[in-house]
C-alpha cells in the first residue's frame, strides 16, 4: 500500500469545527460553526467562515492535519523535522499558546492525529521503512499529553478516526496492498472490514451521530467521495467529477460534508449536503484566499 499521508499533495486540507458556545478558560470562543484551513503543508493556520468572506490567522500555529479537540480547547496537527524525514504530532491550545511536541521517533511518519471522544487520547497513523526496507503502516494510541504511546499491534493501515461510540475506523492494509475502509475495538479486537474493492479507498470519517462514514476512493476510475452507513451497508458515491475529489470532513450536526476538489488553480474547497445534493465552492486556491 502507498503511503496515504504522501500520496496527495495537502495544498489545502480542512474540517469543519463546532466551537462551545461557553468557554471554561480564556480561549477565544465563537458562537457558531467556523471552516479551519491550511494554507499547504506545514503552513499556516486559518480560521474562516462558511462562505469563505473572511479569514483569521491562528498566531504561531504551523502544520496540517488539523484535528480539534471535542471541547474546542485544543488543537492536534502534523508537523515536519529533520528536513521532511520525521514527522510528528503536536499539540497547542486553541489560541496557539501550549504548543507540545508528542511523537519523537526520528525516521518514522506520524500523522492523521484523532481525537477520542472524551478527549482523554488521541491515535495516529505511522509509517516507515523496517531495516529491510519495507514499508510498514501502523496504528497508534496515546493519552492527549502524548504519555502512554501504545501501538495496537492488530491494526495495520492509517487514517484512523474514532467513532462516537470509541471504537476507530482505518484504511486497513492487507497482504494484497489494497487499502479497505475497515473498523475495530480500540484495542485492535473485533476487526470488521467494510468496503471491498479493487482500488484502494482512504480518509474514513465518521459523522458526529455515528450513522455514516465518508471516505475517499477511486474505485470507479477517479478519486471521488463516497458516504456509507456506519456498518459499510449503503455505499453511495457522491461527487461525479472528472479531476480529484478528497478529505471529507463532516459539519457538526451530521448534515453536510465539506471536501478538497482539485481544479487547475489548485485545491479548492466545497461543501454539499450529506447526500451529495447543493455542492458549491466556497473558497479558491490558497494563494487567492489565504494570506498572512
């Protein structure tokens, strides 16, 4: 299996994120739903709205794979060392402040850091070549404060995503190099594979009320999403493009998906309904949108 966390360029990567309407401490808080954006590999952090008219810098926050704590707190991402060869997982407060290098392993990739649903642990993907040269995709978990670095030994893939119910959906790997979307216990037991295709299907995410999983494939030829039930029955694809079409990341209340669509200026970003109804672009390529 290719290594997912290289195979496509992050020229823009997103999520939507719900932010508490009342804060605990002196973050700042908004009262809405808000789009945050990387400006490319470990570039800047923007914080916009959702028809893309403003944006805001989040200061002395760098990286990609841009995860949100569930209390709005925190912010997990990926960021790069020793000029590109180590990968790691950090964390911050939402105002850039606390920012805390968890992973350390030099020669490894770490990335697609998630977070568990009471915030308590967060599991990442890693990736590397063993002393013989083959590659290798593993899964990890760690307490949020990066203590207690386990790998689940049964779980080989990446781009894990814990469910509402704790357990965590991956692209699984298997001994044919395919990736499949498949879906397990949080300590590796009880493995279900959910999709089963020729081509290689990447980035599940589970919607907020745990019903669906959207996820990346280019199972009909290009790279397109798709949605399924969170069992894999009901696999539907929802986007009929002919460029590339990827990360999906769910709105807070289950109802739309937000997603990269490549055109010729760059990765753009749009928004549809969770039914692939009422697709628009809301921002353009970095260069128009993002600026420091």
């Amino acid at each position: 299996m290719k290594s997912i966390c290289s195979s496509i360029p992050l020229l823009l990567s997103l999520l939507i994120i719900n932010y508490p309407s009342h804060a605990q401490d002196d973050s700042p808080v908004l009262d809405s739903s808000h789009i945050i954006a990387v400006s490319g590999a470990g570039s800047k952090i923007y914080l916009t709205d959702r028809e893309g008219q403003s944006s805001i810098n989040i200061p002395n926050v760098t990286g990609d794979y841009v995860t949100w704590s569930p209390d709005g707190k925190k912010i997990a991402v990926r960021q790069y060392h020793d000029d590109g060869k180590t990968w790691s997982i950090h964390t911050m407060n939402s105002d850039g402040t606390n920012w805390k290098r968890l992973t350390h392993e030099k020669n490894k990739w770490d990335s697609v850091p998630a977070w568990s649903p009471d915030g308590k642990k967060i599991v990442f993907a890693r990736e590397y070549k063993d002393p013989e040269g083959v590659f290798q995709a593993e899964i990890w978990l760690m307490n949020a404060d990066g203590s207690k670095q386990t790998q689940i030994e049964s779980l080989k893939g990446s781009n894990p995503h814990f469910t509402p119910d704790g357990r965590i959906v991956f692209s699984s790997e298997f001994n044919d190099k395919k990736s499949e979307i498949s879906i397990a216990n949080i300590d590796g037991s009880k493995v279900i594979q959910l999709t089963d295709n020729e081509a290689e299907e990447w980035h599940p995410e589970v919607s907020p009320d745990g019903k669906h999983i959207a996820f990346m494939s280019k199972r009909d030829g290009n790279q397109e999403i798709y949605v399924m039930n969170s069992d894999g029955s009901n696999q539907k694809r929802l986007t009929f493009n002919n460029v590339g079409d990827s990360f999906p990341s769910w709105s807070p209340d289950s109802s739309e998906i937000l997603f990269t669509h490549f055109a010729d200026t760059g990765w753009d970003i749009y928004i549809m309904n969770k039914d692939g109804s009422s697709s628009r672009k809301i921002l353009s390529g970095r260069d128009a949108m993002f600026k420091p």
